[in-house]
C-alpha cells in the first residue's frame, strides 16, 4: 500500500490490538482506531482465551476486522509477533485494549516516520483518563537512573513530568523506550531485529 497519511485515512498503519476479557476497552479501542482512519481490514484484535465475550462481541459489531486467537499462556509478546506478521501494512501500532487513540494522533505519529527513516519505534504523550500526563518515557543514563532511585517513589512521576515538560515540551524527542501500551513500530525493523523477545 502507499505509504500516505492523506484524504482522512492512515492508509499504511495497521493494528494490533491485544485483548484478555477487556470486553468494553476492546470496543471502544476498536472504534479509536477506525475513527482515527485506520482501515477495518489492518486491525488484527490477538486475543489471549477470553471467558467474557470479547471475541463475540468485535465478530458482531466490525466483521472486517481480524481476530487472531493466541490462546492462554502463550504471552503478551508472542501475541504482538504473531499480530505484526499477520498484517502486511508498513507501520503497526501496537496497543493494550484499554487504550483509546485521540483523532489525528496516528497522522501526526506517521508523518514524523515517514520523514525520518531512522525511526524504529516511536511512542507519544499518553493521558489518564483524567487527562493527566501518565507518559514514562524520557532519556534515560545510568546517572539518571541512580538518581531517580535515590528519589522517594511518589515524587518520581512528577520528576518525569518536569523533565519531560521543560527539556522537551510537547516536540520530538529520542528517547530510551517507549510505553509498552502504545507503540507505533517500523513493521520492517521490528521483523529485522526478530521482534519482541518471547523468552
């Protein structure tokens, strides 16, 4: 497919999203992502032996999306490969089902690894549901890292923020890792490198 973020859909981006008995998340995360462009045929929902329905319920309500079942046991990192190697698409945001995408949020993401081939992995500002910064990502140094340490926990997200807010503002920024709720992936380089590892 071309490689464009134009005319309203996100048209070389698919989607994995992970799901175990998120029934409601996994529906609303479903329709973040059509709405937000995403076409019904490059969602794959892996599904890790849902009791709750979930399955059921993403057959009934959006038929063209994919469902892939990695069954009970098989974990979280086997479920994103086998998500990422079903889709064909050459980015691939991979989700938790208890997050929801903000309209606009993918183009913006894509454009900016369209425009830098270097780019592997990219994630981006996530907020609670009381639309408070709850993003963990930042550069990261062994002398950070002890210093952080050093720092009583409940005055570490706020570190985090302040870092993140006054070194970095709401720009691009390379960082150490990404949140692992929300990722958007290179589908090449995340095949290259073997994908996540499942040991």
């Amino acid at each position: 497919e071309s490689q464009s973020c134009e005319g309203g859909r996100v048209n070389s981006i698919g989607a994995v999203i992970i799901n175990w008995n998120t029934s409601d998340h996994l529906r609303r995360c479903v329709v973040s992502f059509l709405n937000d462009g995403v076409l019904p045929r490059n969602i794959i929902v892996v599904d890790q032996g849902s009791s709750d329905g979930s399955v059921e319920t993403i057959r009934r309500h959006f038929p063209r999306v994919r469902i892939a079942m990695n069954g009970e046991g098989r974990g979280y990192a086997h479920a994103v490969n086998l998500g990422v190697k079903t889709l064909s698409t050459p980015f691939v945001a991979i989700s938790n089902a208890d997050v929801t995408v903000n309209k606009g949020s993918l183009k913006i993401i894509l454009q900016e690894m369209l425009n830098d081939d270097s780019i592997g992995l990219a994630g981006c500002a996530l907020m609670d549901s009381a639309g408070r910064q709850a993003t963990r990502f930042s550069k990261t140094s062994v002398t950070r890292g002890v210093l952080l340490e050093m720092v009583p926990k409940r005055f570490r997200g706020l570190w985090r923020n302040a870092e993140y807010f006054l070194r970095h503002g709401n720009g691009v920024l390379d960082v150490s890792y990404v949140e692992g709720s929300f990722m958007v992936a290179n589908r090449k380089t995340y095949l290259d490198l073997g994908g996540m590892d499942e040991g």
